[in-house]
C-alpha cells in the first residue's frame, strides 16, 4: 500500500471530509465520493486510514506526566445531562490559587485529542476541565465516528447546559482564584461563544472555527473573545461578518485571527488537516489572552 502524504490529498478530499465529519454527508456517501479520489496508487482504504485520528503518536501531554495532577471527575449538570464525567488537571506544585479555563471537545464527544489539549493548559499554569457530553449516553465511545452518531442523540443546548455548569464546577473550586475561561473546537466553538452569551462574569473566550450566535445574542457578550478561524474554511468563516459588525457596534473586547490555507480542524494534531505553524501560533495567543485576562 502506498504511503501517502499531506501532499498527495487534494483540497476536494479535505473538504469532503469536513462535510463526512459534520453529518453533511453519511459514511456511505462520503465512501462513493471519495472513490473518486483513489487512483494513482491511493485506495479507499489507504485513503481512510489517513484521514482517520492517530491518537497514539500524538498525545503530547502523557496523561502519566509528573507535572500535573489530571483524573477524572463527575459534577452535576441539573439543566443538562444530569451527572457529567470530565478529566480535571492541574499543575502538581502550583502555588496559590489557579485561574481555571473549560476545554470543550468537538462534534464526537472526549476523545484523547480534547483530553491532551486540557493537559497541555494545565502544563501552562491552569486548572481545566474538560467534560465529556456524551456521558450521559455513555461517554466517548472510543471511535469518532461512532462519537458523532452518539451526539446527534442529545439537544446542543443541553450540553450547553454542561458545560455552563463546568465553569460553576471550576468557578467554585477552593484553588481557583474566581476567574475562569473557556476553549473550544468546531462545535466546542459555538460553545464558546455562547458560554459568552450566557455567563456574564466569564473571563474570555477563545473559540476555534466555531459557528457564531446570531446578532440578538451576541450583543450580550461581556467577556473578552479571541476568536480563531482557519482561511479555507469557508462554512464557518462565512458568518464572521455580521458577529465582527454587532461585536464592533457594541465595543465589545475582541480580537480575530484568520490563519491563510489551512483547513477547519487545523490545532486537531492527530489528522492530516492539521498544519503545525499556525497550531503553535494559535496557541500561543490562546494562552497568552488566558494569562492577560485570567490571573
């Protein structure tokens, strides 16, 4: 089998593949079409297994590292799933209190990708949670593809309502100094901006290529957003205009940035959409707004 590389995939296949992994399209659907794109020794299957998540090789916070404290915790969500499950980690030697950010997973539910990224804000001096939505039905299932059939199955407002009371699970914890933020990606980014929404005494926001809330929301925003969006995606890069115009209107604290010819899904390190450069300089503004607006 050939060995394929990010140069082999043609655009077509990515965006294909955005459509495969935002329930445009079913698997046998996105199978027919990507036949199309297996011909000079590229196969469907080959073609699958690169476009499939590598957990494995990609976690870069060993969920054992002695740096941190990180384990799974349960908090109650009374207007959403009921008993919720997420990973909680902390700095293992930190001193005083903590500022605390939400790390909110994508269309599938807590996979590992999420779970690192919660670990890699802990490396940087923060307490986070991140909550897995589908733990009402069961938790993560260990396949996306089976993770994103499962959280169809739930309302998006109730899990909303999940992680609004990860932020008072946070907000309220005896080594948080009060002050809490929230992260998110694809459907963790309109979490995020509704987390804006909802919770006035929210710290800041950084969602990553998240659907925006229509303009009768977004006027309340209080905290301040940093918002990033991938250039070549155009799904959700199309409804920044009207959020940026209300956000200006209104003198609320933001900033956006637009990363050129990467995909959506460009930070998600264990699939070929992610480009390294603008993930590392994604995140280092994403930490950095945390530090300014959260210690």
């Amino acid at each position: 089998m050939k060995k394929i590389s990010k140069e082999d995939i043609s655009q077509e296949v990515f965006d294909l593949y955005d459509d495969y992994a935002h329930n445009k399209i079913d698997r046998r659907k996105f199978m027919e079409k990507l036949s199309l794109y297996a011909v000079g020794g590229l196969t469907i299957p080959s073609l699958m297994s690169f476009m499939t998540p590598n957990y494995v090789d990609s976690i870069l916070v060993k969920p054992d590292d002695e740096r941190l404290q990180s384990d799974y915790i349960t908090y109650e969500s009374p207007k959403g799933g009921g008993t919720i499950r997420g990973l909680f980690s902390k700095p293992a030697k930190a001193k005083g209190k903590l500022p605390g950010i939400v790390v909110v997973h994508e269309n599938r539910g807590l996979n590992p990708y999420i779970e690192d990224v919660g670990r890699r804000a802990a490396v940087e001096g923060f307490m986070t949670l991140a909550p897995d939505a589908l733990w009402p039905l069961g938790g993560y299932p260990g396949s996306d593809d089976e993770g994103r059939t499962m959280q169809r199955k739930r309302d998006r407002n109730e899990m909303l309502e999940d992680f609004i009371a990860a932020y008072h699970y946070l907000k309220n914890h005896e080594d948080c100094n009060g002050k809490v933020g929230v992260v998110g990606f694809c459907f963790g980014g309109w979490i995020s901006n509704m987390m804006a929404v909802r919770l006035p005494d929210l710290g800041a926001a950084v969602p990553f290529y998240g659907r925006q809330p229509s303009d009768e929301d977004a006027v309340k925003v209080k905290a301040p957003l940093m918002l990033q969006f991938a250039g070549l995606d155009e799904r959700v890069n199309a409804g920044w205009p009207a959020f940026e115009k209300v956000l200006k209107a209104n003198k609320i604290k933001h900033e956006a940035h637009f990363y050129p010819d990467v995909n959506h899904g460009f930070h998600n390190n264990t699939t070929p959409r992610y480009d390294e450069a603008a993930a590392t300089l994604a995140w280092e503004r994403t930490m950095a707004f945390f530090k300014k607006h959260l210690s």
